[in-house]
C-alpha cells in the first residue's frame, strides 16, 4: 500500500535521525508513563470511566460503517460527494463527484504523497521523487473546478495538512530557515506562518478546528529534542504536561490537545497517548503514531490488535471521553491505517487476522 509505505520511509528516516542524534544510547530518553494527572477526577466529566491505576477505560460506541467498495490497499479519501483515489503506485489520483470525474497526473519524476480533501476543496501534492524540487500542488475548487496556485513556493519533501479552508505546508524562509506556510483557499493569498530556529526543523504537523499543532526537534547531541507545540501568532508554544523530549503527535482540540510520547525511542510506530481538557489530564494508553487524526468535533486514533482485541479506532470526544468508534473484523493481530478526514467523513482501512477492509462513516 503506498500510503502505508511511504508513511513506514518517513518513520524509518526520522527514527534513523534520532538514532543517529543518539548515537546508539537509547537511555538517554527515559522511557515515560503519563496518568491521570492530580488536578482530574472522574467526577469532573461523569461519563468518563477511568481504572485505578489512571488509565481511561474506552466504551464501544462504534459508528455506521460501509464499504467503501474499494481495495483496503488503494488510498481512497472519501468525502459526503467527493471521493479522491491515488493510482499507479503514486502516479495520478481520480477525483470522482456529482456526475463527473478527473484524474490529476503526478507528472515525470513525481508521485502523490498527499491528498487532501473537504467539502468545497481538493488538494492534490506531487512531490520529488528525489525530494530535490519543490513540491507541486493542484488545487481545486469542486464547486466550479476552478484552480489555484499556492503562495509561497512549497519546499521539497514535508507534510501537508488543511482545515477550515487552510493549506499548511512546508516552505523556505529567510536565510534558508524551515517554515510553514498558511495558504487562504478561498482568497489564494499565503503566508509564511512559522519558522523553525536555526539548526531546528519540524514534522507531524496536524491541523484542527483549534490551531495548528506540531512536533519540533532540535540539533542537540547525543539526543536530539522533541517539544510539541501549537501555533499562535507565529509562536510555538509548548503543550503542557508532555513530558520534555519525548512528544511524538498532537492534535490540538477546543479544550486542550491529545498527544502521544514514545516509551520505547527504537520503536517509533508505538506510542502512549494522553490528552488534556478543561485544565485536566488523561492518560489514553497505547495506540499507533501517525494516525492521529481530527475530524469532526473530535480527534481519532488507532490502536493495534493483540491477544484477542481486535485493531480499533479510539474516539476522543469534546465531552472528554474515550470510545471505540471501529474494531476490524475478527480477533488477534492487526493494525489500521492511516484514516483519512474529508469534511467530517472519516475513512480507515483494516488488515488483520479476521480479513481486510476499507470502510467509511460520518464523524460527529
């Protein structure tokens, strides 16, 4: 599966880069078990169950699944109308709507590593397959299919996120420094957002209904530092409560943020995520880095089967409670993929032990 692959590339190459930061002392980082923090109690979001020992206990909540009819190994990104499919390996992606559909070629020497979509727009990137050239990306306007050329140049290689009609992507700033980019869909005027410090970078970037949030990371020896923060005004600022060094994702949410840390710096794929609301904090326990995805009014992640569960994905809701809103089919070892979000319409793809599927549902 492409997205699968290339999102296993990107982990390899930043967990080769804190390797190397850490020059074969994995100690360095302290392992990290986040709880339920002094300041919280059950009695505070009534519904929330929460064990003795400070974890969050998830109730079954599952939401109206259906097939998305598609092979589980495709990216397909499926809206209330829209529905986006990369094909060839990377090298196009079929925009299918309302009575139509378009392919968008990657062109010589790129393939797609990003699709984006909502209800009004769709954004189509095509990076370097060396990851020397700047980004390219198509950006359309479904209503009309109308273009849009996206200000300032994007970087080569990076993440892209959009929300509530924003594109946020990597860009280069003065002196060559790491910025990100916040590009108006609707007006097509850009800005440069954020950049990094000399000598620092950024990654894991994820865009909400809140804010912007990001995972940033330093050139210290032997152990490179990793701070989560959110944007405002151009500043990141770090999110409290996630322990120094050790962040890996965070979504910022109307009451706090969830996030995740790594217990294990030689095992980037697993994380112990927490989250924080209403001055509150909440350990959530394991689930899967990079698939921490707002959508909705809330915040999804998934969590890998073992024994005899089932691959889930976990539900963080605005009321502070945790919830399985899918289990893949069957019991025992499994793991989704990344979902995907377009508008509030949130698609996942399962494999494991009980069999594959690609399904999507409506998130609240």
């Amino acid at each position: 599966m492409r997205a699968l692959a290339a999102y296993g590339a990107a982990v390899a190459l930043l967990a080769g880069l804190l390797a190397g930061c850490a020059d074969d002392e994995p100690d360095a980082v302290p392992p990290v078990e986040p709880s339920l923090s002094s300041n919280a109690s059950p009695t505070e979001s009534p519904s929330t169950i929460v064990s003795p020992a400070g974890d969050v206990i998830p109730t079954t909540a599952l939401l109206d699944w259906t097939s998305t009819g598609s092979n589980p190994e495709d990216e397909v990104v499926q809206g209330a109308e829209w529905s986006a499919e990369v094909t060839g390996n990377g090298a196009g992606a079929e925009l299918t709507g309302p009575g139509e559909s378009r392919t968008i070629e990657a062109g010589k020497g790129r393939r797609i590593d990003d699709v984006l979509l909502d209800d009004e727009w769709l954004v189509v990137v095509a990076q370097d397959k060396q990851e020397t050239r700047p980004a390219q990306a198509t950006v359309l306007e479904l209503a009309t299919g109308d273009s849009r050329d996206v200000t300032p140049e994007p970087a080569p290689g990076g993440q892209w996120a959009m929300y509530g009609g924003t594109l946020h992507y990597p860009t280069t700033g003065p002196q060559n420094t790491y910025c990100l980019a916040a590009f108006d869909l609707a007006s097509g005027e850009g800005e440069v957002d954020y950049c990094a410090p000399p000598k620092h970078g950024f990654s894991n970037v994820v865009a909400s209904s809140t804010t912007t949030a990001l995972m940033t990371f330093d050139d210290t020896r032997p152990v490179s530092c990793r701070t989560l923060a959110t944007l405002t005004d151009g500043v990141a600022e770090p999110v409290a409560d996630v322990p120094e060094c050790t962040g890996w994702d965070i979504a910022a949410t109307d009451t706090g943020a969830v996030w995740s840390v790594l217990p294990d710096e030689k095992q980037v794929e697993a994380g112990d995520f927490s989250a924080s609301a209403d001055g509150a904090t909440y350990h959530l326990g394991m689930g899967a880095t990079g698939t921490l995805t707002p959508c909705g009014d809330s915040v999804y992640f998934a969590r890998n089967g073992a024994g005899d569960e089932p691959a889930q994905l976990l539900h963080w809701t605005p009321d502070a409670t945790l919830e399985i809103a899918y289990a893949a089919p069957g019991n025992g070892p499994g793991f989704l993929g990344k979902p995907a979000c377009a508008g509030n319409v949130l698609t996942v793809s399962a494999f494991g032990a009980g069999g594959d599927e690609q399904v999507s549902a409506v998130a609240p």
